[in-house]
C-alpha cells in the first residue's frame, strides 16, 4: 500500500517484530489511541500493526470499523518514512469522531518525526 506521499506502508505481521517495537519504541498515551513509536533505517516505508482486541471491542463488526479507520488515517495521511507504529484504540476511541482521531494521530506523529 501506498499513501501520498510515496510510502510504502507494510503491515508488521510476527510477534516477534511486534515485541521490539514494544521494548524499542516511545510510548505515548493519547486520549483515545495508545501509540508505540520506533525509528527504522528504511526512510521509504511505514511499518504498522494495529492492536484491537476482544475485550475493549466486544463485535467484530466494531473491531473491523475500527482497523478500516485506522488504516485509512496511515494510508491518506502524509506521514514520512522511517517509522514503525503501534497502533492499540483504547476504550475511548468509539466515543471520538474519525476527523477528531485522524487530527490527534497526525499531530502526534509529525512531533514525533521533527523531535
């Protein structure tokens, strides 16, 4: 997949890959969304792993709405290369709307990216 900017996003499919983002990575604790960030040395991709579970989100109809979101947020999103990203919605996360989180997710990652 590609977003605008012409990144290359990958999906991080092992657990493996996805505990040394957790141990690596910055965590930051937004309202709505608990984000996990971690540089890589490839500048010409985005690797992501959306973490929605059973418990907070009880259907999958809600689960599947919510990773749709999230994807679209990385996909249409002008985010730089460079980054891996855990993505885990909190319990909140219904409660806001999709312009309210794609704000917060794009602020976030851009300080991220310039800090």
């Amino acid at each position: 997949m590609k977003n605008k900017s012409s990144t290359v996003l990958i999906s991080i499919k092992t657990n493996k890959e996805i505990v040394s983002v957790l141990k690596v990575g910055r965590k930051l604790n937004l309202p709505y969304l608990t984000l996990w960030l971690a540089r890589q040395s490839n500048k010409s991709q985005i690797e992501y792993a959306l973490l929605v579970n059973k418990t907070q989100f009880k259907h999958a109809v809600a689960r599947n709405k919510v990773k749709r979101q999230l994807r679209n947020i990385l996909i249409t999103s002008d985010i730089k290369g460079g980054i891996r990203i855990l993505i885990k919605p909190n319990a909140n996360y219904s409660k806001k709307t999709y312009l309210e989180v794609k704000e917060q997710f794009i602020k976030t990652i851009k300080k991220y990216q310039n800090g």
